[in-house]
C-alpha cells in the first residue's frame, strides 16, 4: 500500500462525507434546490427587454392624430397608458410616485401646427433611474412616432411626410438624464448589501448559541424571548448604519450619485428596512440546527431578493408572478425607496407606500421569530 | 461510607425545598422520565445516581423550567413547577453538564453578563465577591475558552451562584475533572449546604454518591430507589464477599452463572462476588473456599454493588 495515498482511507473519508451529506437534509435540499430556481429565475423570471411599461397620457387636443400617436405606442409593446392625467403636474407626480414609467405630453394646439407644418412640440418624459428599463422602449420611439404620422399624413397632408420628423419629439430622462448605470446600482447596493449582511450575521448569532450550547445556560436564566430578540437585533442596527454611511460617503465621493433626497428620512426608512431584515435572520435562527443551515436558509433569501427586486434587472419586465414574488420581498419597496429619495428626492408622502409593506413585513417575520423562539428546549 | 452524612438527613417534617410527584416526561413515543417523584429538604445534598439516559437531565430540566412536563405536579421553591418556572428561574442556580458559558468572553465578562440577567443588586461587588470566593480573581480577564475542565467548571459554578439562589441544580458538575479539583469542588457545595443552599447534583461517583446526604437511583425514567448511603445499602439486602488470590480472572468466570452468584466485580487485586439470597450465594462459594491460596472475606457491599444490581433487577421489570 502506498504510504501517501492509500484508497481505502480514501474511500473512508469519501463514503463518510455521502453519509453526512445524506443525513443533512437541508444541505441535501440545496443541492437541489438552488439550480432549479436559478433555472426558474434565469430562465423565466428576467427580461432585459421590459415591455408594457405603464405610462401616463396627458391629451390637451383629442384628435385623430393623438389617437393615432398613441395607438401605435402601444402597438410597439414597449408603451402600455394605464394612467390619463388632467394636467402635467398630476403626471408628472405619478412618475415622481413611480406608479408610470412614461409621461406623454399632446400640446393643445398639435394637430392644428401639424396641420400647417409647423412640427408640433411632442414631450416624453422617461423615468430614467433605471436607464435599462427605459432603454429599448426610447431606442424605437422615433420610429414609431414616424410611423403613426406616416399612417396619419394621406392626402393634402402627404407633402409633410418626407424628410425628418413631422413633429418635433423632445424626451426627457429625469432623475437620470445622461442614463448613468451607476446611479441606479450605487444605491441599489445599499439595499442588498444590507439585506445579505443584516439577515446572515443575525441569523448566525442565533445559531451560534445553539451549536456552542450556551443556549441552555440562557434559557435556565430569567431572560425573555423579545429581550434576547431585541438585544441581538441592536448592535446590526448600529452595523448596518456603518455600511450605510460607507455606501452613501462612496456614492457621494467615488461614484458621484446625486443626492438629491433627505438623508434624515433615508435613515428612517432605513430603521425599518434593517428591522425587517434581521425579523427574518433572527427566523431563520430559530429554524437552523447549526451554523451551516443559517448561511444556506441566508442564501436561499438573497438570491431571489437580488434577482426579483428589480435590482439587477427591471422589475417591470418581469411576468406577473415573479412581480408578485418581488412585490413580497423587503428589497423591492426599499430599493424604490432609495433610488426614489436620492435620485428623485422624494418626500415622505412619496415614500410611504412602499414603507409600510416592509413594516408589515417586519411584523409577520418578527412574530414568526418570537412564536418560534421557545424559552423552552422541548 | 461518610458516617457524617448519614447523620445529617433531614427529618421529614423539614421544609422541602423540591417536592414532585408523577412528574413524566415523553419524547415522542418514548417516555423518558415515568412518574418521579422526589421530595428535597433545605439545606440537604441530594444526589442524583442513575446510568446514562436514564432521565436525570431531563429530570433537572423539568425541574428549573427548561423542560415542560407532560404530566405531574408539586413545587419547586414553593413555586409550581407547571405554572411558575419564571420565579422558579430567578432563584435556581443551573449547572448544565456542557459548559454552557461565553467562551469568547473572559471570565469577569461572563460574570458580569449574568449578574446583569439576573438583575443583581451591586453587580460589580458581587462579580468581585463571587471570582474571589471561587479563586479565580488572578484569571478574571482570562477568556473562558482557554480555560482548562477544573476551571471551566468553578467559573459554571461561580455563574451559578452570583444572585444568591436558594437552590442548585448541577448536572454531572464534575464529569472530566481531575480528583483534586473534584474534591476542592464538593468541599464547596458543602460549605454552601452548611449555610442553608440545598443541592441537587446528578454523578457517576461513588465517592460523590457518598458524600451526599440523601441519594436516588433512577434507571429507565423512574425511581428505583432513595434514601441516605447507608438506607440503601441495607434495604438491597445483598450480600458481598470479597476474594484474594491468584488468576482472578478465571475465577470470575467460573463463578459468573452459579446460583446466587448475582454479580462478580474485579477491584484490582480481590474479587467482589455478591447476591441477593445470601444463603444460596454461600452454598455456591463453599467449593471455592476450600480452595487453597484463596482469602475470603464477607464485605459490606459497596454503593456501586448496590446499584449494579439494582440496574440489573430493573432490566428484568422494563424490557
């Protein structure tokens, strides 16, 4: 037998590690578990080509032409009008709120200067924070404003069609006018850096009283559930305001993000996000039977938060179901909170309706941790 | 046998400090502790004999809180042991058989996080008192984790002892320390006793088992016997002889299987032989005494005897 490899200890390392991967349920569910949603996410979930994003229609002349115009953006796929605004300003809160993408803007006076030749102002405001969300549907607007006013132009009218466009269309990238990637991810980091730390190092600090047994020695003291919950939520709080205002100093300094928003209300939401991130770390601690488990259940959290929330991919070209996957998870509301306070610079009333489904969140997750956290080793 | 411990049972009219009955506990189908019960007196240190898995932990744990029992009643520090565990808690000292303290933590920090739970009243004294009391002031910075098995187990106990509890709950408190520090240990919780704290220690040792006052055996999660050393050495009613001699060994073999012939224990250089009937187990060792280069000696069975056999005779009842 060879004296530095002998295959049958070999073999009893190897047949060891089988047993052990067997007995490890979680583990063993991973293994499985992980390619099949990757699959799922990769393969059915992203879209790099968003279409049917919503947009607002503000009509100051009904004509045929505005029909028209706005038939055929809707016939491209990319534009789909959910929202009619009296006025611009109501538009334009909707696109502040994030409720539309877009923002189509028909002067009262269009089809009379169309008429004459005069190439009426057409305005399309684009909610460019996401420059790839808006990317596709801009690239194909000329073309097919082109088409409708070919469509459009017949008769006396004809004499207008060669040439350049018969109209004259201004887009506006708000938020983000020159379309910079970074402005969108810079801030985006800040949520899923937080949602990977936040939830993986509550969920080991759990876990690790457990494994090292001075679970037991806690239990036999007077302590309570919410005073342990509570005590080992803390000090990540404080944490994760560390590695927020490092992400906010290089946004600001190294990456050059706009902070246009209050950082004072960015900080109260971030109370909320963080809570509602280390309710589920301190759940999975509850659950975990060894350090292991908490990493992978941390795992098995992260990934579809980082795909589903709209951070690496846009949201709105998801199909319905991973929207609503998307719309449960707390990364999804405090991204759109982030990218809405520093780059729209939205107010609290803005930020509201995305606040309270991560504080919902954060109470059915904290109320899972407490009922399932036992003063008891029964 | 300690002639000093017999003498210090408590008569029965003492106040109990622990007093349960039908205490039963069931891990899924299995029953772990059968209808306990268990009656401790102030001041009194109450050992707690049994083999592995015989539900002495589980026992503990029902005991302090950390268990719920399934069935049964009785109070433990006049609180109800179903209804109360918080109070029960707040006045338990707990010694869990793994060390179950900070072991990134010194030992002063361990302390402190205690007192603190517990809400002790000049926390920084009694921190000081309690490292002083138990020797461990020069390594009171020293963390827990680098501590060897004799000192890890005074810091547990010192743990135990920081908010003053009327009762002390230690489980296998002595398991892998080193004889001295065994001893240093039980001079400890006799002292402790003396000055009103009753005990309830769970060991493998007979020279521990001995140093109690009042003792019980379980086996298989119930009661098998209890009373002082002394009590139950009587009521086993066996009888013991001890053999000297050459090829022990083979001895022991031939007479493992004779009538009477219950156990055949080698002590390093004599052989224990004991039996419950008495006059057959003399009628089967007749033919060995007369063998020559043999000494016999009737013996008064150990503690350990006593519970070999009590083991034995519980198997044939529960399997």
């Amino acid at each position: 037998m060879n004296a530095y490899f002998s295959w049958p200890r070999f073999l009893a390392v190897l047949l060891k590690e089988f047993v052990q991967m067997k007995r490890d349920r979680l583990t063993f569910g991973m293994i499985v578990g992980i390619p099949i949603i990757q699959l799922i996410l990769f393969g059915f979930a992203i879209n790099t080509d968003p279409k049917g994003l919503p947009a607002a229609l503000v009509v100051n002349d009904e004509s045929v032409f505005s029909r028209s115009l706005v038939r055929s953006l809707e016939n491209s796929q990319y534009f789909k009008f959910t929202h009619r605004a009296t006025s611009e300003a109501e538009a334009d809160r909707l696109l502040q709120l994030g409720d539309v993408q877009f923002v189509l803007v028909i002067p009262s006076d269009f089809s009379r200067k169309l008429q004459r030749g005069e190439r009426p102002q057409l305005l399309l405001a684009a909610d460019a924070t996401d420059p790839s969300a808006t990317g596709n549907a801009l690239a194909t607007l000329n073309q097919t404003v082109k088409q409708a006013m070919d469509r459009e132009l017949v008769g006396p009218l004809s004499g207008l069609k060669p040439g350049e466009l018969p109209v004259d269309l201004r887009v506006q990238r708000r938020f983000n006018p020159e379309g910079i990637t970074r402005y969108n991810i810079v801030p985006g980091l800040m949520g899923v850096i937080l949602t990977m730390t936040m939830i993986m190092m509550t969920a080991l600090a759990m876990t690790r009283e457990r494994e090292r047994g001075t679970m037991e020695n806690l239990l036999a003291t007077p302590v309570r559930p919410i005073e342990v919950m509570a005590g080992k939520i803390a000090p990540f709080i404080i944490v994760g305001y560390l590695q927020v205002t490092l992400i906010l100093s290089a946004a600001k300094l190294i990456f050059g993000v706009p902070i246009v928003g209050s950082l004072v209300l960015l900080s109260l939401a971030l109370i909320v996000f963080i809570a509602a991130n280390l309710s589920v770390g301190f759940t999975f601690s509850t659950i975990a039977k060894n350090q292991l488990q908490a990493m992978q259940m941390t795992f098995f959290f992260f990934l579809p938060s980082m795909l589903l929330s709209g951070f690496m991919f846009p949201f709105r070209g998801m199909p319905e179901w991973a929207q609503w996957i998307g719309e449960a998870l707390p990364l999804t509301h405090f991204l759109r909170i982030v990218r809405g306070v520093l780059l729209k610079g939205n107010g609290l009333a803005e930020i509201v309706p995305e606040l309270w489904p991560i504080g919902l969140f954060m109470l059915v997750a904290g109320t899972v941790a407490l009922k399932r956290y036992r003063q008891t080793l029964d | 046998m300690n002639s000093a411990a017999a003498n210090a049972v408590v008569s029965p009219s003492a106040e109990a400090v622990i007093d349960v009955k039908g205490l039963t506990k069931k891990f899924g189908e299995r029953t772990v502790v059968d209808d306990f019960a268990i009656r401790v007196n102030r001041g009194q240190i109450y050992g707690f004999l049994g083999p592995n898995g015989s539900g002495k932990t589980t026992t503990i744990r029902m005991l302090c809180g950390l268990l719920t029992a399934d069935a049964g009643e009785g109070q433990c520090l006049g609180y109800d042991i179903r209804r109360e565990s918080q109070q029960i808690k707040r006045h338990v000292g707990y010694m869990t058989q793994k060390f179950s303290l900070y072991e990134d933590l010194s030992l002063a920090e361990n302390l402190d996080f205690i007192a603190r739970v517990y809400d002790v009243k000049d926390r920084k004294q009694a921190v000081d008192k309690t490292l002083e009391r138990l020797g461990l002031t020069a390594r009171r910075t020293q963390l827990a984790g680098s501590l060897s098995g004799g000192w890890k187990q005074r810091l547990a106990l010192a743990a135990c002892l920081l908010h003053e509890p009327k009762l002390l709950l230690l489980d296998e408190p002595t398991a892998g320390v080193d004889p001295k520090a065994r001893r240093e240990f039980w001079d400890q919780i006799h002292d402790l006793a003396a000055d009103g704290l009753t005990v309830l220690v769970s060991t493998h040792y007979m020279d521990e088992a001995e140093r109690c006052h009042a003792l019980a055996y379980i086996a298989y999660g119930r009661l098998l016997a209890n009373g002082t050393a002394t009590q139950l050495i009587q009521q086993s009613g066996m009888t013991t002889w001890s053999a000297a001699g050459p090829d022990l060994h083979d001895l022991a073999r031939e007479l493992r299987g004779q009538p009477g012939v219950d156990m055949v224990v080698p002590f390093g250089t004599t052989l224990h032989v004991s039996g419950a009937d008495a006059t057959q187990l003399e009628q089967s060792l007749a033919p060995y005494r007369e063998r020559t280069g043999y000494r016999w000696v009737r013996i008064e069975p150990g503690l350990e005897d006593v519970f070999i056999g009590l083991m034995n005779s519980a198997k044939d009842n529960f399997q």
